[in-house]
C-alpha cells in the first residue's frame, strides 16, 4: 500500500474515448486491467469523467461549417474542435464496463459547462475556474500523484501540468495511458511534461 499522501488520478477511461467511442483513442480500452490492479495500491483513488452538454462549446457540429480538429479562437484562448463525444447520461460518457468504478472515492466531473473546454482534472481551459480536486485532496494530506488514463496528450497532460502548478509532486504511468496523437502531440506531451519535472514511468 502506497503512504497516505499519494493518491490516484485515473483520467477519463470512458466508453467514447475508447475503441468504438466517438472520439476513440488507439488502444485505449488496453490500459484498464494495469488500472484496476493499480487501484488496490493507493488509500485515495480519484476518476475523473469528461461530461458534456449537448450544446458544448468544443463540439465541431456546434459551428456551421467548422470540421472535427479545426482550431479557433475562444474566449480563453485557442480551441481544438472536436466529435460530440461524452455527452452526459449518454452510454459514451459512461466510464469503460470493465473499469472497477466500486474503487473509485471520488469523481470529478468536467466540461460540464457549455461556454468552455476541460482538459484538466483541476480547472477549466481558462486555468482559473477550478474543479475542486485541489480542494478534495488537499483536505487529505495529498501531495504526490500518480496519474493514469486517456488521452495522455491532452487530459492527462493538462492534468499533470496543472499538479504541478498547485505544488504537487506528480508521476505519469505511460504504460497506463494512450495517446490521440494528434499531429505530433504525444511526443510534444513528453517533452512538456519532462521539462516540468514530471516523472515519466513505463
């Protein structure tokens, strides 16, 4: 069993971002059984679920003419369109049936506002409004993270990158993640991460 200060962050291993889904990550579904055997190592595990409108804001179908991973400008800053994908109380947005969900102590739900994007299990995409996982974990002692899921180029790394920033000693599993690679954003995110003092596991 892992100190009590160390906690799992297990990142949106949810039916459309695996084979199948709307917005499927190559591979993904492959990463839950390291998951589930993870989750008996850690006092404090914590699941966090993209959770959409209909009506999101990211959602290519939401702006005439636009097309899935075109890129414009939003309020906060430049915005990725995407698939409608995790809508909620959709079975897309449902997290992965063999995922062990029972484990889970809490759940962080995210990208439930319509006007902006969630990548980050701690805040928004303007990096101020938060999700109150800082919170969750600071009132347990929480100072070191291990971080596992989908996608590691951009929920995951936005996550780990946000940790450190909030002062948390942050390890990512890659063995235990997938990437969307997107135009090079799989190595992008290594190199980013490395250079903010992430550890990179296999």
């Amino acid at each position: 069993m892992r100190p009590a200060n160390e906690a799992l962050i297990v990142i949106d291993v949810q039916n459309d971002f695996c084979p199948g889904g709307a917005l499927a990550v190559p591979d993904g579904d492959a990463i839950v059984p390291r998951i589930n055997a993870l989750l008996g190592e850690f006092q404090t595990r914590v699941f966090t679920q993209d959770w959409h409108p209909a009506d999101h804001a990211s959602f290519a179908a939401n702006h005439d003419g636009r097309n899935p991973h075109e890129v414009i400008d939003m309020p906060y800053g430049p915005q990725i369109l995407w698939p409608v994908h995790c809508v909620q109380d959709t079975p897309g947005a449902a997290f992965h049936p063999d995922l062990d969900v029972a484990k889970a102590d809490h759940i962080v739900r995210k990208g439930f506002r319509p006007e902006i994007d969630s990548y980050s299990a701690f805040f928004e995409n303007d990096h101020e409004t938060p999700t109150g996982l800082d919170d969750h974990l600071s009132a347990r002692g929480i100072d070191k993270l291990t971080m596992v899921g989908l996608a590691m180029d951009f929920c995951v790394l936005y996550s780990a990158l946000d940790a450190v920033r909030l002062g948390y000693g942050v390890t990512v599993l890659e063995g235990a993640c997938r990437g969307i690679d997107l135009n090079g954003s799989l190595e992008d995110a290594r190199a980013t991460m490395l250079d903010a003092t992430i550890v990179l596991e296999p």
